[in-house]
C-alpha cells in the first residue's frame, strides 16, 4: 500500500499494475497472519471479493517482481503453492459466495526449509 491508500484503492491500483485488468471491490472474505517464527514480520493478509470490470490480461506486468500472469480454474488453485495457503478457503467462497468472511488465524508456510529459523 501507498502512503494515504485505502485498502479499496491499494487492491485496485495492485491489480492493475499486476494483472492489467481494472476491478471492482467486494466484501473481504478471507482474513489471516503471517507470522515469521523468528518475529522479524507480521503480514496481515485480507483477501477480498472482486470482480473484472475490463482490461486484458497483461504479459508485461507493470509490478517488475510478477513473473507471469494467469488465468487459472477453480479446480487448479489446490495445485497452486500459495503463500499463505489460502486455496482451500477461496474455494469454498467459488462454491457458495454467500458464506461469512473468515478468520483463518496465524498461517505460515517457510519457501523453504532455510525459512523454519
């Protein structure tokens, strides 16, 4: 986030500059920590409910740490390794929008076994 961004105008902005395509804000339905074990940082994470509005995909991402951007079916996040590992959820919210927002508490996932310290 920018200095002075609401979490609306920091999502749109990021999928933007992400993705190349323009949103539109929902509710939040995922929220959670991320908590190094060594205390060094704490994320946390909100994920929200939005929905494309125009745009096309882009394959030059204006956020030069994206290395690609993809479309990808509801039954392929599972395979994904998302950091934190919030598939599960986001599925469950694909089959039944309706659900509440949820609070998965603390999630952490090192990238790599030089992480757990």
């Amino acid at each position: 986030m920018d200095w002075g961004e609401s979490l609306e105008q920091a999502l749109i902005r990021e999928v933007a500059e992400e993705t190349g395509l323009q949103c539109s804000v929902g509710r939040p339905i995922i929220l959670s920590d991320t908590i190094a074990p060594d205390n060094t940082r704490h994320v946390v994470n909100i994920v929200f409910r939005c929905e494309a509005i125009s745009g096309v995909i882009t394959q030059n991402p204006a956020d030069t740490r994206v290395e690609t951007v993809d479309l990808v079916a509801p039954e392929q996040l599972a395979s994904l390794d998302m950091r934190p590992p919030i598939a599960e959820p986001i599925r469950a919210f694909i089959d039944d929008p309706n659900i509440p927002t949820v609070y998965l508490g603390m999630l952490y996932r090192p990238e790599s076994e030089h992480d757990l310290t």
